[in-house]
C-alpha cells in the first residue's frame, strides 16, 4: 500500500492505493479562498498547504482503514508546480517516511495524470496516447510504459485551462474557471462567435491558446453596454468550443500520424463535459480506444500520484532527506525514481 501527497498548486491532497485500487482519496481545495483573488496566490496556497497538510493525510489513513504501520512507501509530487506549494509536500512526506523508516517515491505531477488512467476500475494498459489538459499543462504525450512518458506536443503559450480560467475572469464567472465557463455555456449557442481556432493547418503537434483570449478580449470590448451580460452564454459557449476544437484537432493529428489503440485524457480540463463527448466521437470514428477517468481523478488529486509511484523504484531511508522540489516539469526517464533536485 502507498500513501500519496500531493501540493504541487492550490489543493491539498493525500491518498492510499493498494495496487490498481484507490482506498481513500481525500482533496481538500482552496478554490474559493483564491476565488477572491480571481486566481492561484501562490503564497496563500503554500500556508494552506501547512494548515491542511496533516489532516488531510490523516483523513486519507482513516478513509482507507488503516494505519502508517500498514503503508510500505510514501510518495509525493516533486516537480512541477508551485515552488512553495510543493515543498509542504515534498517536506511533509519526507518527515512521515524517515519517522517511520519507509521508502518514499518522487513523482512527476504529469505523470500522475497520465498514471490516472492506469487505475481501476478498468485500468488503461500502455501503449497509449495521452492528453493532458490542465490549468498549468496542455500537452501530448507518447505513454509506451506505465513510468515514463514521451512529450510529442505542447502549449506554445497559455495552457487550455488557463485560457478558461481567464476568459471566465473576463465574464464575470469566478475561479475556477473551467466548470463556471462548462455551466453558462449550457445555455448558449457554440456558433455564436467565430473565435479563432488556433495552429489547425500548421503548428504539429503545438497548442496555442493566447490568440484566442485577445480575440475575447476584443469581442467582449466591441459589444454595447448590457450585450456582454445578455450574450454571456453564447460568449461561453463559443469560447469553449474553440478550445475544445484545438485540442480535438490535435488528438486526430496525433491519432492520424501514429498506430494507436487506445487514448486517455487526463488534467482537470479533461472534466469538461463536451471535450469528453467530442473525443469519445473522434476516438469511434478512429476506431480506438478511449480511456475517460473519473472526474475526482482528472483534477489535481493523490490517488493518481500513488499510481505513477508503483511504477518508480522506491528510495530507503536516509536516501531521501536531501531531496527538494522543482517549479519545471521532468519527466522520469528510467524507472529509477529521481530526487526531486532542479
Ligand atoms: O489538473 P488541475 O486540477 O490542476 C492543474 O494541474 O492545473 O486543472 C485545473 C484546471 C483549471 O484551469 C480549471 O478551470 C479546469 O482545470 N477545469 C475545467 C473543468 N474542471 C476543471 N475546465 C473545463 N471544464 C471543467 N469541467
Ligand atoms: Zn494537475
């Protein structure tokens, strides 16, 4: 059994997994903390973190019905993220593991939601073809075993989240921006507004977002006082659309350019319910397939940390006490589990 933690931007997450099986995955969010802010203030999660840190771990012991005497490894999100924020991780577990003398595992956040698909029920196998879709990450990913990954695309600019979270700050919807922008475009029209699809004819395998947040910005500049709030849904609606096409294009460029049998989506924009529905058609229509995890595992949680780590070779005490966090992604290339050094 593993216990996991995660900290690595503004939720506070520990899990335990036995194998495939998630026991307890336990997320205790600061959303509405930072809502006030309109985003992630890194400082502010980082002393959340500290408050929240050991009641969390706590919670997770207690969901799975054990005990730390009953855990083999801990492991923890070392990279990347937010500096500060993952240090109450990286620190936090480093303590639980030496008190105790057990191993403890350094993962990669990206490849915890890739490793998200590898959980039960119905885990995904590797080889597969990854999408992470995040408010820090927008990438592809060749996944050809379940401990490393591949990049093979990735945002030039914004992150596809980040482009929700920012047009959502622009409408008037809050933070997160994701499920604000996901429940007003309910009741819009997609075709409403033109908004630019972004790197469709060239651009590989690259995401772009930036231009399309401009383009909102104008639009929302050109309209007449009152027509913003009226044609909020259809402001959404359109906007979700072309963040949704992009990233739909760039899975059927990747599907057309190699031989995959099987997709998985991952990170939390990976929750929107029409990226979910427009990738179930395309990966039909591919004829491969797809890999949908549950919504609690597609934003930032534990269990997919834990998951990652069974794939990573365990560091015994006191191995580990010089270990240290890094801001920068870096995926594991070996199965040997890299300290967490920048
Ligand atoms: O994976 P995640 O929890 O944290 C990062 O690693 O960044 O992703 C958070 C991002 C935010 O930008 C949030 O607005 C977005 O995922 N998100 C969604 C939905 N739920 C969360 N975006 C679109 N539709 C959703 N339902
Ligand atoms: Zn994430």
């Amino acid at each position: 059994m593993i216990l996991a933690l995660e900290t690595s931007c503004d939720d506070t997450c520990a899990a335990v997994v036995d194998g495939p099986r998630v026991l307890s995955n336990v997320v205790s969010s600061q959303a509405a903390l930072h809502a006030q802010f309109g985003g992630v203030v890194p400082e502010v999660a980082s002393r959340h973190h500290l408050e929240l840190v050991n009641p969390v771990v706590d919670a997770a012991l207690q969901g799975a019905g054990c005990g730390l005497q009953d855990i083999d490894a801990i492991a923890v999100t070392t990279h990347p993220g937010l500096i500060g924020a993952l240090l109450v991780g990286v620190n936090s577990a480093k303590s639980l593991a030496a008190a105790t003398r057990k191993p403890l595992i350094a993962v990669d956040h990206l490849h915890g939601h890739f490793a998200a698909a590898l959980l039960g029920p119905d885990p995904l196998e590797p080889p597969f073809l990854g999408l992470i879709a995040s408010g820090g990450h927008t990438l592809l990913a060749s996944v050809p075993d379940p401990a490393y990954y591949e990049v093979i695309g990735r945002t030039l600019d914004d992150a596809a989240g980040e482009a929700l979270d920012k047009a959502a700050r622009l409408l008037g919807l809050g933070y997160p921006g994701g499920p604000a922008i996901q429940r007003e475009a309910e009741g819009g029209d997609p075709e409403a507004f033109p908004f630019p699809v972004a790197m469709i004819q060239g651009g590989g395998l690259d995401f772009s977002f930036s231009g399309l947040k401009t383009a909102l910005v104008y639009t929302v500049r050109d309209l007449a006082a009152g027509e913003v709030e009226a044609r909020r849904a259809d402001l959404a609606a359109s906007y979700q659309a072309a963040v949704v096409a992009q990233l739909i294009a760039k899975l059927d460029r990747a599907l057309k350019g190699g031989s995959w049998d099987a997709v998985a989506l991952g990170g939390g924009v990976a929750a929107n319910a029409h990226l979910r529905a427009r990738a179930g058609a395309l990966c039909e229509r591919r004829s491969v397939r797809l890999k949908l995890v549950s919504l609690d595992l597609c934003t930032d949680n534990a269990a997919m940390i834990g998951s990652a780590a069974r794939y990573l070779t365990p560091v015994d005490y006191p191995g580990y006490l010089d270990w240290d966090a890094a801001a920068t992604a870096r995926p594991p290339r070996s199965k040997v589990s890299p300290p967490g050094r920048a």
